[in-house]
C-alpha cells in the first residue's frame, strides 16, 4: 500500500506520554484508541489466565474416577464460570476490543476512532459486566451452576445465583453494541484520502462485518437475558413451562444471538490471519475480493443456521431440514478463506516466525473445528453426538484454536508495534510447539471420548472413559505451559531495551509507515493511499533487532 507519510517528529509523544493527566488517571480517563486497545489487553488476558486455571482444576479433577479434587456442585459452579469468562470476556470481545481498537484507526489512515468518548465508556461496561459476573460467585445462593447458556428451565428455577451471572453478560453486551457501532461509523467516514473500500485491508473488512453482527444481534441476547431475569424475580410464566412457559423459545432466541456471536469471534481471527499471511509470504493476498466478500457472506448466512444447536430438541422436519442445509453453506466462505490463504503462501518466500506459526496453526485447527461442525450438521449424526465431549471438541477447535491461535498470532504479529519492544523469537516458537501439541491431546482426545458416547457436563466418567480423560489431562498440562512459557516471554519482552525498527516483519500496510510504538494522532500528515494493500514491489524487510 502506498501512501504519502512524511518521516515522524521526533518531539511527537508517543501515545504513553502526551496527555495533561499523569499516572493511573490519564489511563482510566484516555480517549486514545490504543490506550483504551491496552487496557482492554491487560483485562482480558487476565480473565484468560483465570479461566484457563479453573479449566486446569476441572481436568485434575477428571484425571480419576470418583471425587479428586471437589464436590459435583463445585464442578457445576467452575465449568460455568470457566465458560462465562472465556465466552463472554475472552473470545467475544478479544480481537475486536484489543486489535480493532488499537490498529483499526490506524489501518484507514485515522487519527482515532469516530467516537472516542463512546470508546471508553465501552470498557467501562466491559469491566463492569465482569465485574458483576465475578461477584456473583460470593453472594446470593452460590456461584452460578448451569452452565454459560444458561438454559432453562434449570437457570430460572435453581437457588444459585444466576441472576448477578446474568446481568453481567447483559451489561457486557451493550459494551458489543457500542464497539459495534463505533466501528461502522470509523469506517464509513474517517477513511484516508485514495482509501476506496477495495483499497481497505483485511482486518479492516473483518472488523466491519463483525461489527454488523454485533450491533444486530447483540440486542436480540440483551433481550433475553432481561427475561430470565424477570422470569426468576416476577415468575412471568415466558420460559418455565410449569407455569405455562416455554423453554423452547428460549433456546430460539438465546442461539438467534449466540450463533452469529461464534462469526464475532471467528471473522476478526480471519482479518488478523489474512493480514500476517501476506506478510511472512511476502506475496500479495490471493483472491482479495473474495475473502472480502466471503467475510460479508459469513456474518449475513451465519445469522440463519441457529437452530443447529436444536436438532434435538423437537423442531419439526422441514425446520431441521432447512437448518441443516444452511449449516453446510455456511461452511462455503469459510473453505474460500482457507483455499485463500493457501494459495497466497504458494511459491511465497515463507517466513516460519512465530506470529507465522500461530497464524498456521489458527489454519489447521480451525479446518478441524469447522469439519467437526458439519458432523454435527448432519441430522442423522447429531442425534448421536449431541450433549456428548465431542461438542466440547469441535467447540474449543473453533474457538480456541480459531480465536485463541487468532490472537496470540496477532499479538506476536503486532507486538513490536503496539510496545516498541520485541519477545524472544525462539522462546515464542518453543512456546507455540508446547501449546499448539498440548492443545491437540487435550481436544482430539475430547472427539475420540465423544464419539465413544462421553456425556459433557458430567463431573465423573464410567471406566471406559478413563484413558481417554488421562491422555486429555496430560495434553492439558502440556498446552498450559507453552501458554505460560508464552506470557512470561511477552512480559520479557516489555523490559527489553532493544532498538526496534517501524517495521520488522516487512508489512506493506499502513501501520509499519509510523513509528513503534505509534503517536499520539497516530500520523503527522494524514495519508494518501495510491495503491490497493498488499502490493510487495519489490519487498523491503528492515533487518531484525
């Protein structure tokens, strides 16, 4: 991508200094889009490493048959709240909140994001939403225990605290909405000069369509969740059929919201794959329209495949036959990507770096997670399969290692960037090789117990599980110390002192123009974009620190 930037004021503060408030208050009170993308970073990787404890002890305790480590309502209470963390506080918001708040702006050739006062009050309500989640374990009747669906009529008529559980999400779901729209706003109308919608990046694009979903579906989950919370308080009769309720309508409106939230994980993942392929290929993209427009297919198809999640539940014939066929033609722009991707790596100069590798890794885990979803997808076979660890499986290869991978290849990727520092390349890579080897025992070993007949949610197994739990415990421990490995290695990295270039890796887009970290306004001189992205001609790489 070509565009005008004059060389960077050295006088220019970087966006750590140049406020008129010092010390926490010029944090919690910024309007800067990268300070509101950091802290946004600091929270959620500490939800993260919170939730990947609780999900540790939940293995240990599957390690044996019979009590190990806790009680049954224990188990209850910590896999709800593992899921309510990593869901709603992790993966949904992650690359959106962290990235696109922090490289969006910077992506289009922007100072900031359109409302940058509306920016802080979505953390605002992030952190609150997570707030209330996390207190709801120490008051009322106990932490919440069913599970992050919270489906009814169980989540309406047990004595835990549900309730707190449930407001917390609703609360995090207006801070969805806003970054929803501010996102759509930043990019219908602060583009640089010559940035035409086909001259705009990948993750640009991917931040847009998600950003659609988010502000159309979001309320639909608000909505519902406001109905539990009256349904407990008032006993409306709207969900608990022993009061003339139905359930059903519940699981309706709760997947309306919570399927198209599985495309606001996965499509920013996308846009952040499709901005480091081109980069370690040294190629430009492949197919540049058609991943943009498959991004806009997944958010618009992906809101009509539902009621998969129902094929047991008693929906009609016609109803599952049609949900059915979505649900294979939704995988179609999904493939595109993938055959995408591949593509612009072939006869590239492939670069195997750690962002690289996660990238790739994000590739290979993600096509098993989305092959596992048309198993399911499949009526005759999802009778079979449904409520079984093979959905706990094919779950956590969509989402952890399609988002998760997503991530930590876009902070690898970004790093020297956001922090002017630079990780130990090879620490990063041993660390990858650990989570990405662990992450494999753990969830296969889920498929294979699946496909035996292992019931999720079950705090013990039957002794025909018990090797298949031992194998996924063991890939647990394995996966959990390349992810620890990886988080002291980016610490490390922030006490460094090491000269790092404007641009490492060799990237053509507009954030490697700009200093590292970036200022305050992100450019001296607005941009003028001449080219569309990903134009190497020829390839310049800055030799690494």
């Amino acid at each position: 991508m070509s565009a005008a930037v004059p060389a960077p004021v050295a006088s220019q503060p970087s966006f750590y200094g140049g406020s008129a408030r010092k010390g926490p208050l010029s944090w919690l009170l910024t309007t800067d889009h990268k300070r509101i993308g950091l802290m946004y970073l600091a929270a959620m990787l500490t939800f993260f490493l919170v939730g990947m404890t609780i999900g540790v002890f939940m293995r240990l305790e599957q390690l044996t048959m019979g009590p190990t480590l806790m009680k049954p309502t224990t188990y209850n209470a910590l896999f709800t709240l593992h899921g309510v963390i990593m869901i709603f506080l992790f993966v949904i918001p992650g690359l959106p909140a962290v990235f696109g708040n922090f490289f969006l702006p910077i992506l289009i050739g922007a100072k900031d994001v359109a409302f940058p006062r509306l920016n802080l009050l979505s953390w605002y309500l992030f952190m609150s939403g997570g707030a209330i989640a996390i207190t709801s374990l120490f008051t009322g009747g106990g932490p919440p225990d069913t599970g992050w669906s919270f489906y009814v009529p169980y989540s309406v008529t047990t004595n835990t605290n549900v309730t707190m559980a449930v407001l917390g999400a609703f609360v995090i779901g207006f801070s969805s909405i806003l970054t929803g729209l501010n996102f759509i706003t930043t990019i219908h109308r602060m583009r640089a000069e010559g940035m035409n919608w086909m001259r705009m990046p990948l993750f640009p694009w991917a931040l847009y369509a998600t950003a659609w979903v988010q502000v159309l579906a979001t309320p639909i989950l608000g909505i519902t969740l406001l109905l539990v919370i009256l349904e407990r308080v008032f006993k409306l009769g709207i969900f608990n059929p022993a009061i003339g309720g139905d359930p059903i309508l519940y699981q309706h409106l709760f997947w309306t919201y919570s399927h198209p939230a599985v495309y606001i994980m996965i499509i920013p993942a996308m846009g952040a794959v499709s901005e480091i392929i081109p980069t370690f290929a040294h190629r430009t993209i492949f197919g540049y329209k058609a991943i943009v427009m498959s991004s806009m297919a997944i958010a618009a198809v992906g809101s009509l495949v539902w009621a998969h999640h129902m094929f047991t539940s008693g929906m009609s014939q016609a109803a599952v036959i049609i949900f059915s066929l979505l649900t294979f033609l939704v995988a179609i722009p999904s493939a595109i990507k993938v055959f995408n991707w591949v593509a612009t790596l072939y006869k590239g100069s492939v670069e195997l770096k750690a962002p690289m590798l996660f990238a790739l890794g994000f590739i290979f885990l993600f096509s098993i997670g989305g092959l596992t979803g048309l198993f399911q997808g499949a009526l005759a076979v999802d009778v079979h399969l449904h409520d079984t660890y093979f959905i706990v499986g094919h779950f956590h290869y969509v989402m952890f290692g399609g988002t998760g991978f997503a991530f930590f290849a876009a902070l690898h990727y970004w790093y020297p960037k956001m922090f002017g520092r630079r990780y130990n390349e090879r620490t990063a890579i041993v660390a990858f090789i650990h989570i990405f080897v662990g992450f494999n025992m753990l969830y296969f070993g889920m498929l294979v117990l699946g496909m035996q007949g292992m019931p999720r949610r079950y705090y013990d197994h039957l002794p025909q599980f018990h090797g298949g739990h031992i194998h996924a415990t063991i890939g647990s421990w394995i996966m959990v110390a390349g992810l620890l490995m990886m988080f002291a290695n980016l610490v490390r990295g922030l006490f460094r002192k090491v000269d790092v270039p404007a641009n490492p890796w060799g990237g053509v887009t507009l954030e490697w123009t700009i200093p590292s970290p970036p200022p305050v306004e992100n450019f001296d001189v607005a941009p003028v974009v001449t080219e569309p992205p990903y134009t190497f001609n020829p390839p310049s790489k800055e030799p690494a620190a």
